[in-house]
C-alpha cells in the first residue's frame, strides 16, 4: 500500500498564506490515481467529476471540511490523512468507496468519527484507516440516520 511521504512539521497554527483549491491545482484529466499530498490545499472546490479517478491522495494538507466534494463516480480509495478536517461536511455520498483515511484529523478523535464518516461517505465504504468497520459502527450510523 502507498504511504504518502511524512509532511515537513509545521507549527499547529500554521496557516498558507493565501487560500489554495484544487481547483487551482492543475490536474490531468482521465488518471486513475490522483494525488494532491503537500500541496497546501485549503479547500476540494474545482475537482468536479473525475469520471476515470479509482484513488485520491489529498493527505498533508489544510482542509478543514469538505465544501464541494462532488460524486466520483468510479473511487474506491480516498486519503484524508494530516489534514485539519473538523467535520465531513460538504461531502457527498461516493458510490464506490470502500477505503479512506482519515488520522490526524481532529474529526478522527470524536467518540463517532467512523459512524459519521459512514454516514457522510455512504454504505459502500469497508476500511477506515485500513481498519473493518464493526457492525456497532454501522448499527450506529444506521441509528443517527440523515
């Protein structure tokens, strides 16, 4: 499995100095495997549909929540890793996704972290932090519903 490279340290109230999207980002259209690790991402507006992306790096960077994070129709993989994510907000149910990580997100160390992910991701998803998601956790997010 990949592991993206550990990201330089940088103080915890470190901010970029200017706010930077993927949308800023130039991005090839049609890869499989998409990675934006160390980038300094603020925010996921301007991916739109990548219809050919199966994984998504997005680790070591600055986003706080997920505003306009569209469907990706074909993703399996999706890395949140060292981020500064305090809610899953903005992001929308991905079919496919059967894997993401999100440690060292503050979101990551809320007593529901894995129902909420579920419940923000959907039903597809089966690991989060390479890890089974239990049938309590799902019973959970089942029981939080939308």
């Amino acid at each position: 499995d990949y592991k993206a490279p550990s990201p330089r340290q940088r103080p915890a109230n470190f901010v970029p100095k200017r706010q930077k999207t993927v949308g800023d980002v130039r991005v090839s259209v049609g890869l499989q495997t998409l990675s934006l690790s160390n980038q300094y991402i603020t925010g996921v507006e301007g991916l739109g549909v990548q219809g050919g992306m199966k994984t998504l790096y997005l680790q070591n960077n600055f986003l706080k929540h997920l505003d306009g994070f569209e469907p990706q129709p074909h993703m399996t993989e999706l890395h949140l890793e060292n981020n500064r994510l305090e809610t899953f907000r903005g992001m929308s149910v991905q079919q496919h996704l059967e894997r993401i990580w999100i440690k060292g997100n503050p979101i990551s160390s809320h007593e529901y972290a894995k129902a909420m992910c579920l419940m923000a991701v959907g039903n597809a998803l089966l690991r989060i932090d390479d890890e089974g998601i239990k049938p309590e956790v799902r019973e959970q997010a089942f029981r939080f519903g939308p």
